[in-house]
C-alpha cells in the first residue's frame, strides 16, 4: 500500500531513486516454481532474526513468534522484552464442499489451543522439504561446540543452506537465493521458506481432482523476511509473502490474505492491551495503557508501541479503479514487456516513451536491463550472462528490478479491509466461521481495550486464478511513542514502495581481543574497507568502539534525538579516513523522507583522525567482564559526492549481536568480543621483538631513507618464535626528480609467506599525495606503524653545512635549482690528489662527490671555477645532478662557497680532510630494507615467593560483588570469585574450616591470565553456604600456600 495522504510530496523522490541509482540490487524469483513436493511438520525449522533492534523466533510454518519463548518478539534485542504470544498468517476462502454445502476454510497455525484432525494431526501450514540443510553442522567459535539444529535458511549462515535449491539449476548450487538475485546480500540478513496447506483437511473440500490426499486451499506460500540495521530501518523486520494457487479451482473474489495474534506489548502476563487500526496507512498496532511493562530487567525501558503494518497487498488489475491512488489504472505485476508506447506513467512522472508493461516507467535499459536472474556485471558475485539471453535484450523482463515481480509499484492494491480486537479467550483461531465473519471488509472494530486482547486483521477478497500468485509484504515494527511507530511505518512504506532499494552498512571486521592486566586491547582486520554500498559503492568511512558491561552495553546507549528517543551510541573511540569528510553529517536521521520527519540528530563522523587497527582500553577494571563491538561505518550522502541525483541518506554502520539463550552465550558476531582484565600469571613472559627501547625496527642496508617504522605488539601470545621479518618499499620519480613511496610489502623470511603484497600508501585527499604516516593491519599479533619524512628545503639549508674538525671559513650557499625538492644527502669531500670528473668533463678536480649513505658517487657540474685550479675556493659553484622519471637528469642544487661576511677576516680554501654536507629528509623508496625478529611468549622460572603474590577477590565475597554479571534475561546472575596472581599451572583446592574438601579448581589457562574463577558450587554442583573457607596453592616447580576467605550474606 502507498500512505496516500504523504505519497504525492515524494513521488519524485522515489522516482529519481529507482530511476538514477546506477546499480542493479533487486531481484525477485524468475518463474514462480510451483514445488511437487509435499508439505510435512518433519521439515519444520526455526530462526531467530535479530540483525537490527528487532529479535524474534519465527519458524517455517507460518509462525512470527512463538508460545512461551524467549525470543518472541522482543524490541529492544538484548532485554528479554517479548512483546508477541504468538502470530500466524491465515488465508480464508469460500469454498463449496463435495456435499454441496458452503464451507468458510482458514489455513493458519496458530500454535495456542490449535484445530486439530481427530488423529491428533494439526491443520497447519507446513513447510515443503529443500529450502534449508537438514544436515546442518555448525562449529560455534565462541565455545568449538558443534551445533547440528537444522535452521530455516539465512543469509547470514551458509551453514544453513541446501546443497541444491528446488526450482533453480546448478548454477545455483552453492549460492545464496536471494530475493535481490543470486548470491546478493542486499540485507543485513534475509531468510526464505516455502510452505503449504495441505494438511488442513478439516472440511469435506478437495482443491485436487486427482489427489484427495492434498487438503487445505491448495495453496503454496513462499516466505522470505528482511532486516536491515541502518538507524531509520532498526526496529523492522520486513516480511514478503509469495502466494501462489496450486489447486485446480479458482478463487474468484472469495479469498482473504490476513494474520491472528496474540500480542502483549506490557510482556506475557500483561491484562492492558490497547489496539489500535489506521485505514489510510494500512496499519494496525498496539501498546500498553499504562505503558509499564511486567519485566522485571530493564525496566526503564518502556513498553512502547509494535504494529504491522501492509505495504503490499493483493491488486485488482482488472476493475478499472485507481484502487491504490497512483495515477495508474489496473497496473499488474504478472504481465510481460507489452508494446513501446509515449503515454502517461501516472504520478511517477510526465508522460514518456516507456514500454506499456512497465506502466509506472521506471525500467532503466542502462542499469535494469541485467537479465531475469537479477544481477548484472557491475553487480557482486556476477558470473556470466542469463542463459535465456534476457540480458541485454533491450526489453523489460520478469526478474529485471524495476519491472513486474520487483516493481511494486506495479500493482493496483487494496490495503488492510479488517482489523477486529477481541478479548482473549473470546474468539478462537480453530473456530473457521468465526474467523471468517471477522475478516470481511469494513469490520473495524476494538471492543477489547485495557485488556489481554487479540488481533485478527485481512485484506481481501480478491481473485486467484489457477497458478496465480499473489503478493502481500507487512512490515512487523516497533517504536517507543506513537509518533515513533508512525515515522517507522512511513520509513518502512518508503523502503518498499522503492522496492527494498536500501543503503548498507560496510562489512563487519573481525575483532579479536587481549585481556591484560588492566587493560584490555581490541584489534580487527581490514575487510569492512573493501565493501560495497549498494546505493553509494565504496562509501566506508571508520570505525567505532563501544563498551559495556552487559551485552546490550547499555552505558553507550546516550545519544537521543530531538524527541528523547535513543537513537545513537556513544563510542569511547572512534578512527575514520583522512578524506575531509568529518565532524556532522549534513543529513539528519529522518529527513530522508522529509523535512518534517526529521529526528534533529546527525551522525559523526569522526575528526579526520586516521585509520588504526587496535585500541588499548586502560579505562577497565580487574575482574570485571566487558563486551566490546567495533563497528564499521559509512559516509551517508556528502556534498560534493558524485551524487547521481541519489536520494541523500544518513550513515549506516555495521551491527553487532550477543545472542544468549537461558543465560548461556550462543552466539557473537564476529566484530564483538567479550573480555575479563585480569593480572597475568606470575611467572609469564609475554612474547617479544629485538626493535629497540622505542620499538624502532633496524635498517639493514645503507638506506637513505630518514623516516621510521615501530613495531607494536598487540597480541604478545601469538607472536611466532625467532621468525625474521623484512620490510621493503616502491617508490615513483616524478618529472621533477621528487621520489613518492607508493607501496610496502612485509614478508616473513623464515617462513617465505609474503604477508603483505606491494601496499599502496593511503592518499591524503588534501594533498592528493600519500600520507606521511599510516598503519598495517594486525599480523601475528602485530601492527608496523610507518613515519615517512619528506625533504623539506628551509630544513636543508639549515642543517647542511661543514661537518668535523673543517678548516676553511667559505661559507656554502645553497640554492634549489629544480622546482622540486629533491631528496639527496651528499658528501663534497677535499682531496689533496685529483679525485674525481665533473658530469661529462674529461677533467678531474681535487674534490670528490658522493652520497654519504651508500657511497655512490653523485654527478655534477662545477660550475664555476674562479681561479681555474680545479679545487674549490672563494665563490666556485658547484651543481649536483639528480635523475628524474622521464629519464632526464636535472639540476637539484647550487651550491656557492663564499667568502666570510667580514672583509677584514682572511680567505681560508677549504682544505683537504674537509667535508661539506648536504642533508634532506628523504622518503622511503626501493632498496630500502629494514628487519626485526619475533620471540614467543614462554614461561620464568621463579621462586616460592611469587606466591606471596596470590589474592582471592571479593574477600569476603558479599552477596553480589560490583562486578558480577547481571544475568542476561533475569536473576541476580553469575556468583563467582577470582583467585588472581597465579602461576601458569596450579592446582587449587577449596575446604571448609573443618577440612572438608569443597571444590578443586585445575587451573592450565593461558600464561597471560594469572586468574582463576570460583561459581561458588561444591564439586557435585551444591552451592555452598556462607562462612570462612580455606584455599591451598599447589603450583608444580614452585611450591605452595594457603590462605583464608569468606563468604557472608
């Protein structure tokens, strides 16, 4: 559905959009495939979509949320605010029995007090078999558990992929099947299932002449859901239903597209439901009257508003009426190219020569015209072109964005027609008729309000053709006020009415943690920097760092917008491109749909500070856990841009997730970490590099090059043992004779693996030459930082000159001959014997010049010989020559000898022994080389003493120490104490005062944590009581303690 009353000030803006946007995102299936196979409740799978703020449970039978689950619905993801009992899609139709009588028949599977066959079978939609591995097996690498439950297919876990998908060919095989086209990860995460009725065999009607064992309506559903993270898209969970009528019977105007549920915006338990209905914006929602909640963590958290809202509905192509205000009449999305016509496109635009089945003219032949798989050459993942030749044809296909299936502008929609909130207990899903009678058109009713109520909602009738299929998209969306959910639904209408063309945030960079004693150190790769934006191409920008104490790192969630709302976190460090873009965005969150939706709140985007791949937090406690996520993010929309006339977006960042189920770690995304500071084992000896105090690495040639490379250690217990590691440069000559370094490479020489290849040098976007300074990667538990120097000319005049016990009083002019400044370092040494020949000259003069790094010798003109005696003296010049790129040589400096200033002080020639010195800074250029070596992490032998060291923290342990864990969902969470200072091996032993022994603790961790935790538990799994406990150290090779600790309430 279009909001009617806000469609017309923005057409233009969806039009520029789909029209100009340079990239091909979109794909719908080719040909809908109509699945022989049979539905069964053996293929039934689960998935939690949680890739925004939106966290749900939703399983491939038809079910958004589940009964008594953790995960239904909850908003804001992390808190445990579930705010859906349970919702299905239902599809009813008017039907006529084999015994002549009328039936009203409800596919659905509503799993609280379900209609059942007598047998017990459940008159359910159920999911058809190959969409999804049933032999799934998962390797968590947060514990190296394996993990074979069998999910419904996403986007974001190959793991749960099927070797084939139905309906597709081999091409396919190994490949994701998207909704935006083969292998395209246009959302944060996409699922998809395919499902039918055919269990539903309740009533004596039979949609298949020749098989009486499939039931139902003879309906098949394919469903596919969609989360995007960007700020004006969080807390949405889009769904896409594809229906198709398999049976042998026409559903003519008889049939309804709706849902049932269960909502409770206050939590289970929850009795002060209100609902609500908007027939212009096709919306029903609901929110608690109080807007208390009954959770008992986070409650300062409210409630706040969740809806669903139609964004696409089934269309009438054929009744002659503007059924959705567009401008267009009976427009469709199942027919072909048509004809090329000049004729008006509705309010998509002024009339135009378009072809007459693209009937809004947005089909593009520079970027649409890709094929009917969807994506095209500039696309990712693109192999070859369609085999059906559709590529390039010069004619819209089915496929093709922006035509037919992946136009949804092309339908002529119908909205929501019912919504009905009874109170609960008073209408059931298993009773047909009832169901029935409350999704005809026009009821619109909330009889339930301040109460435990229902939703039942349709759309419809409408008609299905034999093989028609039909598609309806809703959108499931939350908000903390009423103007929030409002603003959200017009977000997500603008997203689908632009058919799901959506900016993405870059990649997520993989974050590895050190936990140290008192710090923690993060470090991450590069990959976010490599991605691309579907709207915007190459738009990264930085990297953000946020810290919490708990997984949903409340303490960062500061940043509101105008009207209160949470919108951004806080980093506590953030590193972005040297490229001139900074500080404010110019786009505040909102204002892409309008000035007034505007939230007031711009994004930062960083101070110009340069990219780094590691951060040290110092700002941390001992014991205490912390959870990390580095986020990447983009630029947005930025002035000056090679803007296409693209729509301007805000920035869009990564996500992260911490997903917990019943308290237990599950799974983390890949740039979020979890970290306890602790002191290292005490006789630890992190590992290390043979670079000096300052952690300068060595030349090991006569290098020239004036500037420095320091070697950090970020992660000393991956360090590889007396590996030899070699740095070397590139370099470019200009015309002018400058040298510009242009890429590094590091190698390990001891293993032969190049670990970086001929790297270009970043560019400063201000100077439009590379930086002087830069950073790699993490490699081996390191990171090289490069401080290039320049040669800078006021510098050379100033610490050039005569170096040593010199006799002469000459004093050396010098004057730059070339526009450029060229890097040299020359020695004009005196000879008392003939010593060398100027540049092309058959004479030799009593002088020599050279490079005083490598001892080459450098050419030169003497230019001006006062006496003709071939040695330097009062006002000789000589010019030193330096090669440039084009293969010329040219004049780099002048340098005259005069005279002192004084007239009354006496000439003194410069005499043999004497040496003139010119110095530059000079850049790093090939030939340059520079080693260090690495030393891994190991073990000291120490004395009993260190034992001394030895502590038990909390002592006493009272009730819930400051830095426990909350639990995740609830209770007071983990009880637990630390033995800290331990050596790497140690056994430790818990008694009582009697002597009892309680628990022993093995404790072989890794050198670099000397802890150890107690969860306060006897070994058989008891929890102990309070009192005075003793602890005995046994650490093999250095000896023992014992000491004491209590535990009170």
């Amino acid at each position: 559905m279009k909001e009617k009353h806000l469609q017309t000030g923005y057409l233009h803006w969806l039009l520029l959009f789909a029209l100009l946007i340079g990239v091909q995102i979109l794909h719908a299936q080719e040909d809908i495939y109509i699945d022989p196979n049979r539905g069964a409740k053996e293929f039934r799978k689960e998935l939690i979509m949680n890739s925004n703020k939106v966290e749900s449970i939703v399983g491939n039978w038809g079910i958004f949320g589940k009964v008594n689950h953790p995960y239904s619905g909850v908003w804001p993801k992390g808190t445990g605010h579930g705010h859906v009992h349970e919702m299905t899609i239902l599809v009813g139709a008017e039907v006529t029995g084999i015994d002549g009588q009328t039936y009203h028949i409800i596919s659905d599977s509503y799993g609280d007090f379900p209609d059942r066959a007598p047998d017990g079978t459940e008159y359910f939609w159920n999911p058809k078999p190959g969409y999804a591995n049933d032999h799934r097996i998962y390797i968590n690498p947060n514990t190296g558990e394996i993990d074979s439950t069998s999910l419904i297919a996403t986007s974001t876990d190959k793991t749960t992929w099927p070797e084939t998908w139905p309906g597709k060919d081999a091409t396919w095989n190994g490949r994701w099947n998207g909704y935006f086209g083969k292998d395209q990860f246009m959302a944060d995460q996409e699922c998809i299932y395919v499902m039918d009725d055919f269990t539903n065999s309740e009533f004596p009607y039979y949609p298949f002449i020749a098989d009486s064992t499939r039931r139902g309506l003879g309906l098949q559903c394919e469903t596919r859901m969609f989360q995007w993270v960007h700020p004006l898209a969080e807390d949405q969970i889009f769904i896409h239903f594809q229906v198709t009528n398999v049976s042998d019977y026409v559903y003519d105007r008889n049939i309804y597209f709706g849902a049932f549920a269960d909502t409770h915006p206050g939590g289970l338990g929850a009795s002060d439901d209100d609902s609500g209905f908007d027939k212009k914006m096709d919306m029903v929602f609901a929110w608690d009257h109080d807007n208390i909640g009954v959770w008992t963590k986070y409650r300062d958290i409210l409630p706040g508003y969740l809806a669903w809202k139609y964004l696409e509905s089934p269309g009438f192509g054929d009744d002659g009426i503007d059924n959705d205000d567009d401008g267009l009449i009976d427009e469709r999305r199942d027919n072909d190219a048509g004809e090329w016509i000049f004729g008006p496109v509705g309010d998509y635009g002024e009339p135009k020569w378009h072809w007459s089945g693209d009937e809004d003219g947005d089909w593009d032949p520079q970027v649409d015209d890709v094929g009917s798989d969807g994506i095209g050459p500039k696309d990712p993942n693109y192999d070859a072109p369609d085999l059906d030749g559709t590529e390039g044809n010069g004619k819209p296909d089915q496929g093709e964005p922006n035509f037919g299936k992946t136009d949804n502008d092309e339908s002529d929609q119908i909205g929501l027609t019912s919504f009905y909130s009874p109170h609960y207990g008073s209408v059931y899903i298993s009773n047909d008729e009832a169901i029935w009678n409350y999704i005809q058109p026009g009821v619109f009713e909330t009889p339930a309000q301040n109460s435990n109520n229902l939703w039942i909602f349709a759309s419809g009738p409408f008609l299905l053709e034999r093989n028609q299929t039909e598609r309806f998209s809703v959108c499931w969306l939350f908000g903390e006020d009423e103007r929030e959910i409002y603003r959200n639904a017009v977000t997500s209408q603008r997203i689908y009415d632009n058919d799901y063309r959506f900016t993405k945030p870059p990649l997520q960079p993989t974050v590895k943690v050190v936990p140290g004693d008192g710090k923690i150190t993060l470090y991450w790769d590069n990959i976010a920097e490599r991605s691309r934006d579907p709207v915007y191409g190459y738009d990264f920008e930085g990297y953000r760092i946020y810290r919490g104490t708990n997984p949903q790192m409340t303490e960062s969630q500061k940043i509101s917008d105008a009207f209160g709302n949470i919108v951004y976190r806080k980093p506590i460090a953030q590193f972005d491109l040297k490229d001139g873009i900074k500080g404010l965005h110019p786009i505040a969150m909102g204002e892409e749909l309008g000035e007034e939706y505007s939230s007031g709140i711009h994004y930062y985007l960083g101070d110009d500070t340069g990219l780094k791949y590691y951060y040290e937090d110092t700002d941390v406690q001992n014991g205490v856990t912390y959870y990390y996520a580095v986020v990447s993010y983009d630029k947005g929309y930025y002035p000056g841009m090679d803007d296409r006339n693209l729509v301007p977006m805000s920035p869009s960042e990564s996500p992260f997730k911490f997903t917990y189920e019943y308290g237990e770690l599950k799974e983390k995304s890949v740039n979020a970490v979890i970290a306890t500071p602790n002191a290292p084992a005490t006789n630890y000896k992190p590992g290390y590099t043979d670079a000096d105090e300052y952690g300068n690495i060595s030349k090991v040639n006569n290098s020239s090059a004036t500037g420095s490379i320091k070697v950090k250690i970020v992660d000393p217990d991956i360090l590889p043992d007396q590996n030899q590691f070699q740095v070397s440069f590139s370099h470019i000559l200009n015309e002018l004779g400058e040298i510009t370094t242009k890429t590094y490479t590091i190698k390990n020489l001891t293993t032969n693996e190049v670990i970086f290849d001929s790297v270009e040098i970043p560019i400063d976007p201000a100077t439009n030459a590379p930086v002087s300074s830069w950073n790699t990667p993490i490699f081996s538990g390191m990171i090289l930082s490069f401080e290039n120097k320049f040669p800078d000319f006021d510098i050379i005049k100033a610490v050039s000159g005569w170096s040593g016990d010199y006799k002469t009083n000459l004093i050396p002019e010098i004057i730059k001959s070339s526009q450029g400044t060229i890097p040299m370092n020359v020695a004009i040494e005196i000879t008392d014997t003939l010593a060398s020949h100027p540049f092309k000259k058959d004479y030799q003069v009593y002088f020599k010049v050279y490079d005083f790094y490598t001892n080459d010798s450098i050419p030169f003109f003497f230019s001006y010989d006062k006496n003709g005696d071939y040695k330097i003296g009062e006002g000789d010049q000589i010019s030193l020559i330096a090669p440039t790129g084009t293969g010329k040589l040219v004049k780099a400096y002048k340098i005259t000898f005069n005279a002192p200033t004084d007239p009354n002080v006496e000439v003194i020639d410069p005499q043999p022994g004497d040496v003139f010195y010119l110095k530059s800074d000079s850049p790093f250029k090939e030939g340059d080389l520079y080693q260090f070596t690495t030393f891994q992490s190991g073990l000291l032998e120490v004395g009993k003493e260190v034992l001394d060291k030895v502590a038990v923290v909390p002592n006493p342990y009272v009730v819930a120490a400051s830095w426990e864990q909350e639990s995740v969902l609830s209770g007071r969470g983990e009880r637990k104490i630390y033995f800290i200072h331990l050596p790497a091996e140690c056994t430790i032993r818990i008694f009582t005062q009697n002597g009892v022994l309680v628990k022993t603790i093995q404790h072989s961790g890794v050198a670099s944590d000397g802890s150890a935790t107690w969860d306060l538990t006897t070994d058989e799994g008891l929890e102990v009581s309070f009192g005075i406990y003793i602890y005995h150290i046994e650490a093999p090779g250095i000896g023992e303690k014992v000491g004491t600790f209590g535990i009170i309430n």
